[in-house]
C-alpha cells in the first residue's frame, strides 16, 4: 500500500482537497492530511466542504492535525501543496526531504515508469531542491467561495497528472 501525506498549512483546505482526490481516484491509497501550523481537532471550512461537494466529493470526517512525526517513517511520498511547505519539511524532517515534494513539481517533473517511486522521487533530487513559489497552489483561506472552488479544480486537475506516475 502506498502512503501519501498530504501538507498544507493548517490543514483546512488544500491538504483536505488533495487528500479527498487522491482517495476517491484511487482507493488503495492510504492517505493522511496534515498541516504546518494547525490548531488540531477543528472541521474544515465550509467552503472546503462546499468546493469538494462541487467535484462529487466529501471529506466527513476530516479534523484537522498537525504533521506528526510518528506518521513520516511510513509515508512514500509528502505531497506539499506550497514551497513553504517543502521548506519546513526540510528543516524539522530533514529525514523524509528526499520524499517531500509540492504537487505541482511532481506534475512538472516526475517520470511514469517501471521503477520503484522512491527510486523516481531519488532522481529528482529533492532534499537539495529549493522550491520557488511558481510550485505553489495558491491559498484560498480568506477568498470567496469561488477562489475555494477554483483551488479544488487545480488540485483536482494536478492530482489526476501525477497519480498515474505514482
């Protein structure tokens, strides 16, 4: 089973989004979402909640939490949804970087192939990357619905360019 952590920053959106996408189009995933900065324990918005219901997706259950350490020694792949995000993976666990990636990278960058994904994740080099903010997926905390709903599309779309490579 693969596992992927999704990060963003607080855990109330776009890890939330990417996390319900990558579930619904590949169940066999085990998926975890988690934020840099979290106030653990609260749902997501309701324009999270309203934005997924607009791709035929929910996330019920989802309270926020903080990345936890116990969860990385398992996880394959930290898909970022910022470079800040990378960033802080980076400086407080320096011991998954080389599989920490933002998911607009690994839409640029990651090769299908018949290798192991750690061994793809390997080429990319990506605890020596310094990620720019063009591998962002902008915030949507404070926007209107509409920015939500235009941020659920991006990662919709982002996520279905790279799970066939994972």
């Amino acid at each position: 089973m693969t596992t992927i952590i999704t990060l963003c920053t607080g855990n109330a959106a776009r890890s939330v989004m990417a996390g319900a996408v990558l579930v619904a189009a590949d169940p066999s995933l085990e998926v975890i979402t988690a934020g840099t900065h979290v106030i653990d324990g609260q749902p997501m918005s309701w324009r999270t909640r309203e934005a997924l219901a607009g791709l035929g997706l929910t996330a019920d259950h989802h309270r926020s939490a903080q990345l936890r350490p116990a969860d990385l020694p398992r996880a394959d792949l930290v898909l970022a949804m910022a470079a800040e995000h990378v960033r802080y993976v980076q400086r407080r666990h320096p011991e998954v970087a080389d599989r920490t990636a933002t998911l607009k990278r690994l839409a640029r960058d990651l090769r299908a192939g018949p290798e192991p994904l750690a061994d793809r994740l390997a080429g990319l080099d990506l605890a020596a990357h310094e990620p720019g903010d063009d591998e962002d997926v902008a915030d949507p905390a404070g926007g209107n619905e509409d920015v939500y709903v235009a941020c659920a599309r991006e990662i919709d779309a982002l996520v279905a360019e790279v799970l066939p490579r994972l």
